[in-house]
C-alpha cells in the first residue's frame, strides 16, 4: 500500500522516492496554465531566497493535504519540496523560453552557485521540515555548448535551467553538498522527515 502521497508531478522526485524503496501516489495540485495554481511560485517583494524555498515547499505540503481532505482521499503523509538554484542572492527559477535558458546558463558559466531544496511532510498537525544547499560549480560554458544544450529541450522544466542528471552532467567540475538534493529531493533529509513522521524508510 503506497505510503504517503507526492504534491509533485515533477519525474525526478518520484524516480528518487522509487530509488529508496519509499511507495507513493502522485497528488496532482493544480498548475495548468489558464486557471489558477493551487501554489503561486512568486516571491513576495524582498523576501530571502531561503525563506522563498521554505515557504513554497511549505505551501505544497500543506495545501496538498487540504486538497487530500477536501476529496476525501486515504489519510497519508503529504510530501512537498522546492528546488531552486540561487546566483548572487537572486532565485533562478525554470527558464520561461529558448532567451530565458540562454540567459541563465550563461550567467552560471564558469562560476559556483547554491542548489537549495527546501522538503515539508505534513501528517496530521505537524508539517516536518528540513532544507538542503549544495554548492555547484560550472564550467565555463561557449555560446555554442549553451545554444545546443538548449536546443536539447532539456532546461525547460528546472531550475536554473539545467538538469544535473541530464546533458548538463557534462558541465558540472564540482559538487559539494547532495547530489539528490540539486536533483530534486534530498534524500537523507527525506529519509529523516519521514522516520520524525512515524513512516520510516523500508
């Protein structure tokens, strides 16, 4: 029987939680475009990046589980995490275009940044939290290797606008920190959360 309930759609926290031996649905939040989210992923005017990511993971836990309530689903933890990637105090969300990932990448060429992976469990009153920060170090990228990478499809659904797991891996010189956690899903932190909730890992 799955375990807890993922407020995520994105492939690689599911393909982390499978990786640990953690079962799960996916409880779907609301994020076409057209209607509005379940979760508004906008930072409020001079807020931290770090209070940002906290906040945003917070949000989904907790708004899943309403969501779990409000349908009646089987009571189980609910799990929801933020990824972001942090330049100079400044969050680089998932690039919006082809000009957007470009921008990115080249402003990440040949410096180190901050992957920030903020996970909340929510079960029952309490929402568990724990936040993982990785220090990642990228080459130095040409406008040819950025335009390619681009052209690859891949930066378009993370953060900062490159997937460690992907293509990207090729421009990556350094890693200090969780390489789960610049994934996606930290998964020592998640592992902690959910043994503090009673549902520890098998």
């Amino acid at each position: 029987m799955p375990a807890i309930w993922l407020a995520s759609r994105s492939p690689r926290r599911q393909e982390l939680l499978t990786q640990i031996g953690v079962a799960f649905d996916v409880l779907r939040l609301r994020e076409a475009s057209g209607r509005t989210p379940d979760v508004l992923e906008v930072a409020h005017d001079g807020e931290p990046a770090l209070h940002y990511v906290e906040r945003i993971a917070r949000t989904k836990a907790n708004v899943g589980w309403q969501s779990m309530v409000a349908r009646g689903l089987e009571p189980r933890p609910v799990l929801g995490a933020d990824t972001e990637v942090i330049l100079d105090g400044e969050v680089f969300g998932k690039p919006a275009d082809e000009r957007a990932a470009k921008a990115m990448l080249a402003r990440l060429s040949g410096r180190t940044h901050e992957v920030v992976t903020a996970v909340a469990l929510r079960w029952q009153d309490d929402t568990h939290f724990a936040m993982s920060t990785s220090k990642v170090t990228i080459a130095p990228l040409t406008k040819s290797a950025i335009a390619a990478y681009v052209a690859s499809g891949e930066p378009f659904d993370k953060a900062g606008g490159y997937g460690i797991q992907g293509r990207a891996a090729a421009f990556v010189t350094r890693l200090d920190g969780s390489y789960s956690g610049v994934m996606g899903l930290p998964l020592a932190e998640t592992a902690a959360l959910l043994a503090r909730a009673g549902f520890p890992v098998p």
